[in-house]
C-alpha cells in the first residue's frame, strides 16, 4: 500500500503542484512543549529540487513553525488528494527558516506570488518521502482561495505588517525564539 521515494521525481511534484492545500508539523524538544499543525494555502509550496522544497510564510497569528525549525530543525510536510484518486504523501526532513533580511529570501522569494507579503520562507532538506493510500480521507471540491489574508495585509501595510510580527511573531506560545523582526539581530 505505502512506498518510500527515494526523490521528488516529475510525477511527486505533478502532485505537489495539484494540491491546493498542504499540512506542516513541528514540535519542540521538550516534552512539556506545544506541537504544532499548520494548514497553508495561496499557492506557497515550491519544489526546488529532487531532495528541496520551499513554501512562503505568511504573517499570522503565531510563529510556532519558526520556532520549532530555529530550535531543532524537524519537519513533515503533508499533502492530501481531497480531489481525483486518494492519496497521502510526507516530506520527512530538516527545515531552516529565512527571513526578509537574510542573504538568500530575495533569491528565493521571486519563486512566490508577491502579495501577499510574506514573513518568511521555510527552506526543507528532505530526508524521507513516503505515501499512503489515504482511502479515509474524504473528497472535497476545491472552489477557491480565500481573500482575507491578502486583503488583511493589505489593510496593515509594510509598517503595519512590521510591527503586528513584532508584537505577535516574536517568540513561540512555548517562549522559544521565533522570528527576528525587522533588522533586530537573533536573540
């Protein structure tokens, strides 16, 4: 039923490229801590090569993605066919994180939609690519994006968007280190 890939070959990244959404899971070292599932959309994810994929993040209400990369680096993105035939594939692998004053975001960055603006881009060295047959999950028709993001950071503004990540974005709900904030050196 299930198969380990050995890289993202042209029939994985059709896949990829056909999900409109994708699931990303982290967790910190500590027991006591908060593991964290995030659902993300808009178009983010990108594969970069047989064993790299990237996806934009956007500014959002928490930064525990960031913080648990910052801290360990472990990682599993997940993709699952809600359209045509079922199926589930994971992305096992070490995630870094790169933000807007970083030297290698406005390379990497061009592979995005520009708006809306994003906080960061988490980089992911894949170590472990594995399906399965996702015959529990249901089907849903796909009708479309949703414009609250776009249209709420819109709203904010660059300044705006600058100053809600540094109020809200700065460590995790845990207290790890998240993101650095505009040009404020790492903690």
């Amino acid at each position: 039923m299930g198969k380990i890939y050995e890289h993202i070959d042209q029939v994985l990244e059709a896949f990829i490229a056909a999900q409109q959404m994708f699931f990303v899971a982290t967790a910190p070292l500590t027991a006591s801590g908060h593991v964290n599932l995030s659902p993300k959309g808009i178009d983010t994810l990108r594969v970069l090569g047989p064993h790299t994929m990237a996806y934009l993040d956007y500014v959002g209400s928490g930064a525990e993605t960031i913080a648990h990369l910052k801290e360990n680096g472990r990682i599993v993105v997940m993709l699952c066919a809600f359209q045509g035939a079922p199926r589930i594939v994971r992305f096992h692998g070490r995630g870094d994180v790169l933000e807007p004053h970083d030297h290698e975001f406005d390379h990497l960055r061009a592979s995005f939609p520009t708006e809306p603006a994003g906080r960061a881009i988490v980089r992911i060295s894949i170590d472990r690519i594995s399906d399965s047959c996702g015959y529990g999950v249901p089907l849903y028709g796909f009708e479309a994006h949703r414009s609250q993001l776009p249209a709420w950071a819109a709203r904010k503004g660059t300044r705006g968007l600058i100053e809600y990540e540094e109020a809200n974005n700065r460590v995790s709900i845990d207290g790890l280190p998240a993101l650095r904030g505009a040009g404020v050196p790492e903690p």
